[in-house]
C-alpha cells in the first residue's frame, strides 16, 4: 500500500518570484513578512525544513529530518486555479482574463436575464468591504451583488435568508456556463452571507465553480490506475470534480484538518488532496498577519498528529498554490510568489535540500512517481532524493 498527502496551505506563498514585477508584488513574501512580524511558533513544520527555505527567516536550532525546498510557477497569473492545476501537472499557457474596471454592461444584462434578477455591484473589491457597502441594499431590493478582485473571478453574494445556498449556486452555474472565451474566468465563487447591516459574515457554503482543467492532471493519472483519488476542501471545486473517486467539501480549515485526519486512519493506495483555505479567504485578503500567523500555527499544532498516522510507503508534501502577502498593504489580492515545498516519508532521518524547483508540477511529477504511475507532466520529480535504505523496501 502506497498513500500519498498532498495539503496546500492556500496563498502561504514563500517570496516574490523574479517576475513579480509584473504583477504589481514586488517585494512580496508571504511567509517571510508574516513570520517576522508576528514571530508564530512552527516547531513542527520547522523540523521539517521550514526555515531552510530562501526568505523565511524562521530561526530553528533544533534537528530537521525532512525535505524542503520552493518552486516556481510556470503558468501565467497568480490564481488558485492555475496554482493548484500545474502543481497536478497542467500549466496555464495564457492568463485568466482579469476585469478591473467591471465586466461588460452587455455580459451583465445576459446575466440578469438569465437569473431573472437584476444586480448590483460589478466591480472590484474586497469580500468583507463590499458587504458593508452592499448588503444592506441587497436586503432591501432583492438583488444579488456581483463583483471582482485583481484575481480572475466572477463572485456572486447573496444573503442566505433571501437567496438560498442552493439557488445561489445555481446563479453561479449559469454564470459559469456564460463566462467562456475571452470573459472565461478562472472561478465563478458563491458567497453567501447572514446577518444585520454593519455585522454581516460569510458562511460555509462557499462553493467555487472552476473550467475543467485543459490538459491531463495528477488526478486523472490516479483515477485511471485504479487508485483512490481524494479532494478534501475546495479541490473538488478547483478540479470541476474531475479526476476524483471521493471528496469531502469540508469547510475551514479545522474541518478540512479532521477531514484529512479521517482519511489518514483509513487504509487506500492512492492520493489524498487537502486545500487548507483560510490563510488566503480569512487572512491574506484581509490583510491580517496576526490571524494568519495564528492558522499557520493551528496547522502546526496538528501536524505531529498526521505525521504519526504515516505508514511506511506513505509521503505527505506540504506546499502552497500562490503569496497572498497580509503585510503588502497596496493591495488585498494574491501575489505571484515561490510556493514552499516540505516533505516527509517514515524512514527519513536526515534532511535534504530539494533546491528550487523549475515547476510547480515537479511536485505532481514527485506525488506521480511515488505511487508508481508514469506520468511526469513534462517535470522533474525528486522522489528519489526522499527514499532511504529504510523507505519503502
């Protein structure tokens, strides 16, 4: 039995990449910045190479036994999508079309006669910021509020006791199926919320509505060889649940934690996919250094927990899928960053430095090899570097 554990921890980005410029994120770093401004303990992840990696900064004296390293992203943009495609072995060859100034008055007349309702909104803006704008209105006209951010996204938010999760969604779903060609957003994302005006949160029932992926993914490979593939999180969403045997749209990240857990005590061959959400919709957007600090340290604290539930045979990377820098104050949005990489398999005593890597996808090309399949995804895989006389024999 050979089990693979692949967790993103979204937006936990590990420096600018050389062509951050040209994105607008010079100088971003997202675990740098976050760790030098709010010092978080990281004892576990830390072991494993944490602080070795170019840009931390995270002072660890103690032994490390695992394997780190980063990885640059091929792909064009700084999306969840595109950051979680290539690491399964797809780049994204043009960038998703972004809308800074609003989409078309003509795409949003379509829309509104679609979903039967007229629409507020239609521009760029925070999450929590176009609530206290918006809501109140929403309650009071019986509309749904669009709007956009730096990143390719068409998002719909709907008060809960006026639009029901499931009709939200089906909102959504008409406007996936109309944002194609040259308006094809990465992500069509529901946002339901509750409350009064001036203390209006969202709920969990999130859902994001991705394009299929354009090329052959990690998790079609796993499928086809008859392997468990398993998405905890959004993945499914991520992936438009392709390439997935099961899944669990578990929400946050202390859910999406007990959920890879659960998994974890269960006996498959195959991939688990875990999206750990938080440090980018709860923190990194809201430019929030101290509660992202804090999740990085919730995930550590767990950590130790999912290492023990290892078998032999068994790998579990840890990486990232784009920056969302909480400290970059010029901007609410993700950041074109490095991905951090951290390993471990039982067996491994000594660490190793896993360099920076070429492509994101050399993680799926690694996570591939490991459970025996073919597939490299035109990467490098460094599963080698992982095995010792006492892994897997």
């Amino acid at each position: 039995m050979s089990r693979v554990f692949l967790t993103v921890l979204d937006a936990v980005g590990a420096g600018a990449l050389p062509d951050a410029a040209e994105y607008g994120d010079a100088g971003t770093n997202t675990l740098g910045h976050v760790i030098a401004a709010c010092d978080p303990k990281l004892p576990t992840m830390a072991s494993l190479g944490l602080g070795r990696i170019p840009g931390t900064g995270y002072r660890w004296d103690g032994p490390v036994k695992g394997a780190w390293g980063r990885a640059i992203e091929v792909s064009k943009g700084k999306d969840t999508t595109s950051g979680h495609w290539e690491i399964a072995g797809v780049r994204v060859e043009q960038a998703f079309p972004t809308f800074p100034d609003g989409f078309p008055d003509s795409f949003i007349e379509a829309f509104e006669e679609a979903i039967g309702y007229k629409v507020i909104g239609n521009k760029p803006a925070s999450g929590t910021a176009i609530l206290d704008e918006l809501g109140e209105q929403e309650l009071l006209d019986d509309t749904p509020i669009v709007y956009t951010s730096g990143d390719s996204v068409f998002q719909i938010a709907c008060h809960e006791d006026l639009f029901p999760p499931e009709q939200l969604w089906e909102f959504c779903e008409i406007a996936r199926d109309m944002l194609q060609g040259e308006l094809g957003v990465g992500r069509v994302i529901a946002r339901p919320f509750v409350g009064e005006p001036g203390h209006f949160v969202r709920t969990g029932n999130r859902r994001d509505f991705s394009l299929p992926p354009c090329g052959r993914t990690l998790l079609d490979a796993v499928k086809e060889a008859g392997l468990e593939s398993i998405g905890v999180g959004k993945i499914e969403d991520i992936f438009a649940h392709r390439g997935l045997t099961q899944s669990d749209h578990a929400a946050g990240n202390p859910a999406c934690m007990d959920s890879l857990i659960r998994f974890m005590k269960t006996d498959f061959d195959g991939l688990c996919f875990t999206n750990l959400v938080d440090t980018d919709s709860v923190y990194g957007h809201r430019n929030d250094p101290k509660g992202f600090a804090g999740a990085l340290e919730a995930f550590d604290e767990r950590l130790p927990e999912m290492l023990n539930l290892l078998h032999d045979g068994d790998l579990m990377i840890i990486t990232a899928d784009h920056g969302c820098d909480p400290t970059y104050l010029q901007s609410t949005d993700h950041s074109r960053e490095y991905i951090p990489i951290l390993a471990w398999t039982p067996g491994m005593m000594e660490g190793v430095d896993l360099g920076t890597r070429k492509t994101y996808a050399d993680i799926g090309a690694t996570c591939a090899e490991w459970l025996g399949l073919p597939d490299r995804f035109d990467a490098e895989s460094f599963a080698g570097a992982l095995r010792t006389p006492s892994v897997n024999k």
